[in-house]
C-alpha cells in the first residue's frame, strides 16, 4: 500500500472486525457513503476485494483474514507510537537527565533532591556538569536542562524563572569593613573577589555609576569557592541571599550584610531547548526541580 492515506488503515481495520460498512461508520462517526468510498481505495491499493457480499453479510477474503492479525498490530503500534507521552509514569520509567549548573546548584540538587527521589524510589539518574562557555550548548550538545543566572544563549532556548533575589555582601566576621559604615566609598577601598557571571558585571556597572571602581583582586569559578577564599582572606564578594540561604549556618565565620546603596537583584533560572518542549518527562524534570530549588531558598518567582 505504498503512499496510502494512514486514515484508510483505521479503516480497514473496523472493516475487519466488523464486517459491516454501516457498524463501521457509526464507529467512527462517518457516513456509510464515506466508509464505502474508502473501502474502493483499500479495495485498488491491495488489488483484492478484501470484503465480500455473502447474503446480507460481508465476508473476509483469504488475503483480508492474512491481513487482519497484521493490521490490528500495525493499528497498535501507530497508537502506541502516538500516546505513548500520555502513559509517562516516572514511577515505572528508568531516565537519565543531564543537567548543566553552577557549583551551588549541583550541591543543592545532588545531595537534597537525590536523597529525595530515593526516598520516593523514583528511578532517575542525574548526570551534573558545570556550566558550559559556549552560547549554544543547549542546542549543540546532550544537556537537557541549564540551572543558574541567566546568560547568554541561543535565541530560541526557552527560558523560565524559578527565583529572583536581592544579593549581600559576604565578609569574614574579622573584616575592617564591620568598624565602617557600609557604604560605596568605603566598599571601593576593598579587595573584591569576583565571581564569574552575569550578576558581578551588574555591580561593577552599579559601582561606576556612582564614580566608584570596585577593587577585583581575584576571579573564582563559582559562589562555593568565593566563600571559602572570603575566609581565607581579607576579601568581599557579593552573593545572592539565597546561596546564603541555601549554605545555612555552616560558616559561622562569614558574614552577610547589605550595603547602604542596594545592589543589583539576580534571578535563578532554568533554559531548555524547545525540542524538549512537549515531553513529559523533561517537563517532569523542570517542574522537579523548580519545586525542589523554590522549596530549598524560598518563594519562587512564576
């Protein structure tokens, strides 16, 4: 049946069972004109009558009776084709996501949500790397979610919010910054550790905006890593409240305060690319963790 409409298999298929022109279009909400005129199509495509007049009834024909196990099969396998994102159990389902992010965010996600989907006996596998440099990482290569601030990425990624907040100033607790009042003239007298990303460029904006220049004296990868070298030296960095929310009361030694001029907010968010759109299980995914993260550092932004 090369080139044969897929409508005409759902056709023949009640044809089969049913072996009545009349019973099939009732079954499928068409007129009997409309069945018969499909039945001449089948009839031309196979070469064969398929169903014949015997009495008031119509019959098999020996190729329809070899056709109709094949055809119920093939009927089977379109819907399953078809439905099968409608039967998505994460339950039942075993699933690997890859998931790019900061080194923050895999903490979080590797150690809560994974003693989480354990305890729930959920079959998932969370494959983390650090974020990517390239601008279409999610387009090019097998990341099926990006976590962190935004950035920039291929025009087409979709993009979600998951959480927007105000961010601190972090110190260690013996800083000189704590004997001063917290204000930009004194803060440009610092050293700053920065940390890469979208959210330290905004400040450097803020600060020259007010004829101020901050005083970068080192770079680090991530908010992790900022922390531990704030502790180690006599360095500020700027953070987001939730990674201080997020980190707890295990640092005693560093502090958190807000300056007097307000420091420019960052969101947290998810990008994906638009293939992943319509599954199921990708929507899972991001639903997850967008849950999991809001519960984590608070109140999420829709």
């Amino acid at each position: 049946m090369p080139r044969t409409d897929l409508n005409l298999l759902v056709v023949l298929d009640s044809l089969l069972e049913e072996c009545s022109v009349s019973k099939v279009a009732k079954k499928l909400n068409v007129t009997p004109p409309a069945i018969s005129k499909s039945l001449n199509k089948l009839r031309d495509s196979f070469q064969d009558q398929l169903l014949v007049r015997s009495g008031s009834m119509l019959i098999l024909t020996p190729l329809a009776t070899q056709l109709r196990p094949q055809i119920r099969s093939l009927i089977n396998n379109i819907d399953s084709v078809l439905n099968q994102n409608l039967s998505f159990d994460i339950g039942r389902t075993r699933l690997t996501f890859s998931i790019a992010s900061n080194d923050l965010t895999i903490a979080m996600l590797n150690s809560g949500m994974l003693q989480e989907l354990q305890e729930q006996e959920q079959s998932v596998v969370l494959d983390f790397s650090y974020d990517h440099g390239s601008v279409d990482f999610l387009r090019k290569d097998n990341i099926d979610l990006y976590i962190g601030e935004p950035r920039q990425l291929s025009p087409e990624i979709k993009i979600r919010t998951i959480h927007r907040d105000r961010c601190l100033l972090i110190a260690n607790k013996t800083h000189e910054i704590f004997s001063l009042a917290p204000i930009l003239s004194n803060l440009a007298n610092c050293d700053f550790i920065s940390t890469k990303g979208r959210l330290n460029e905004d400040v450097d904006a803020m600060f020259n905006a007010h004829g101020y220049q901050r005083k970068i004296v080192g770079i680090s990868p991530g908010y992790l890593t900022t922390l531990e070298t704030v502790l180690r030296t006599n360095t500020l960095a700027v953070v987001p409240t939730f990674f201080m929310q997020a980190i707890g009361g295990g640092h005693a030694d560093a502090i958190a305060f807000e300056p007097e001029n307000r420091f420019p907010e960052v969101n947290l968010i998810q990008a994906w690319h638009p293939r992943h759109d319509n599954s199921p299980s990708h929507k899972w995914l991001r639903d997850y963790t967008k849950d999991f993260l809001s519960k984590k550092i608070g109140s999420a932004v829709y």
